[in-house]
C-alpha cells in the first residue's frame, strides 16, 4: 500500500524538503586526518552545509572493514573528499571517497596518465601498485620505474630492478626451480682457494740438471702438500640447478 507522507518523512528522520536533513554527497576538503581514536576518520570543509566550520570527525565508508582487517586509506590534508551525512544528519558526517581536481589523476609508472587499462593506487610520494590489462603485468615500483618488481603474464617474466641492491633472505634459496640441489659456491673463498693454489705451484721449481750428464740432479726442496678444496667453499643455503 501507498506510504503516507507523514510516515515516509519519519523513515528518513525530517520533514521533506526541510532544512535541517542534508542527503546526498557534498564536496569537501581535508582538514584534519590524525583520528585520536584511530578509526580511520577526518575532518573536513563542507562549504554547502557547514560553511567555513569544519565538521565532526567524518567515519569513514570503505570495501570492507573487520576486527583489525579491512582497507585503511586516509587522504591527505587538502586533499578532495566526498562527504555524506547519516540519516541526513549535519552531525553524523562520512567520508564516503574522493574526487580529483583537473588536473589530477594519478600517472603509471614511468609514463603518462593512467589508462581505462589500468588499475593505480599511487601514494603522494609516488609508491605506486599498478595493473595493466593491455600490457598484462603487475607492477610495485616507485612511480618511475627505477626501483620496481613487474610481473609480465605476456611473456613470463619477472623483474626486479633496485637502486642500490636487490636481497633475497631466506633459510634455503633455490635459484632454477624448488628442486634445484646444487651448492653455490662462495666466490671469495673460491678465489682466495685459487690464489693460494696458483702462488705455491709458481713457488715449485724443480732445478734438475744444471747440464745434461754433467752434473747430478739436484732434488727439488720440500713442498706444502697442496691443500684439499674444503666444504666451506659451499653455501648450505643458496642452490643452484
């Protein structure tokens, strides 16, 4: 049956048209984003409904949210936001997203702006998570390429690029496949193993004869037995295949 006007205006808490319920989204900016509760809320201007006064601290409304797990996302100071009011409520503000001033989408990693083709969550230092249907990778870098690891689907292939270093720390590190099984050997000892080995074959001069039939062989002096390569030349942690 039809709802009678008296009572739909009781469901949404105002009269109709009155001035003291605000629904609907309203452009705001940040004021305030260090929530004392931690709860993920900030203030904001909302010059359609509250003027200059910044309002309440504004809940926030996000894909999902649970006993210390969901999505945490706040915007920056400044930054534009779309506010709501429960039930239409100037005291029960929401932040409910955001919205871009022209120019503002965020750009990909290492190129222009973003593409339909592509998903970006880009902070505003330019860490940047981004999905490419057209190139088909998937991208954590710093905005600029220099310092990322890319996933390719396209051509099965990961890159991992670093500034300075790139660490891989593990018990175990299998370089090939999980069943790699062969020790990787450890360069330096290798090397100074080598050395060692070169200067006493160099050291080694066996006199011999002076002159044919003339006079008697001299022996060569005594020699350091050679030394037996050792299993510390060996990782126990990094194999190879």
């Amino acid at each position: 049956m039809p709802i009678a006007i008296d009572e739909l205006e009781t469901t949404i808490g105002g009269p109709i048209g009155g001035t003291d319920r605000f629904y609907g989204k309203y452009r705001g900016t940040v004021t305030n984003n260090m929530d004392p509760l931690q709860q993920g809320r900030i203030q904001a201007l909302v010059p359609e409904v509250l003027g200059e006064v910044p309002s309440g601290w504004a809940v926030p409304c996000v894909p999902y949210a649970g006993p210390l797990a969901g999505c945490f996302s706040l915007p920056v100071v400044g930054a534009a936001v779309w506010i709501e009011f429960e039930a239409g409520d100037p005291s029960r503000p929401i932040w409910t997203g955001g919205w871009w001033p022209a120019p503002g989408i965020p750009t990909a990693i290492a190129a222009g702006p973003a593409q339909p083709t592509q998903r970006l969550w880009r902070t505003e230092t330019g860490l940047t998570v981004q999905m490419d249907d057209l190139a088909q990778t998937v991208t954590i870098g710093d905005g600029f390429g220099i310092q990322m690891v890319e996933v390719n689907m396209m051509t099965a292939t990961v890159t991992v690029k670093g500034l300075a270093r790139v660490v891989t720390e593990a018990p175990l590190v299998h370089h090939g496949s999980a069943s790699a099984a062969h020790p990787h050997v450890k360069g330096d000892l290798l090397l100074a193993y080598l050395t060692q080995l070169v200067a006493m074959l160099q050291a080694h001069i066996h006199p011999g004869e002076t002159a044919a039939g003339v006079l008697p062989v001299t022996p060569a002096p005594p020699q350091p037995v050679f030394p037996v390569p050792t299993p510390s030349l060996l990782s126990t942690k990094v194999f190879v295949e």
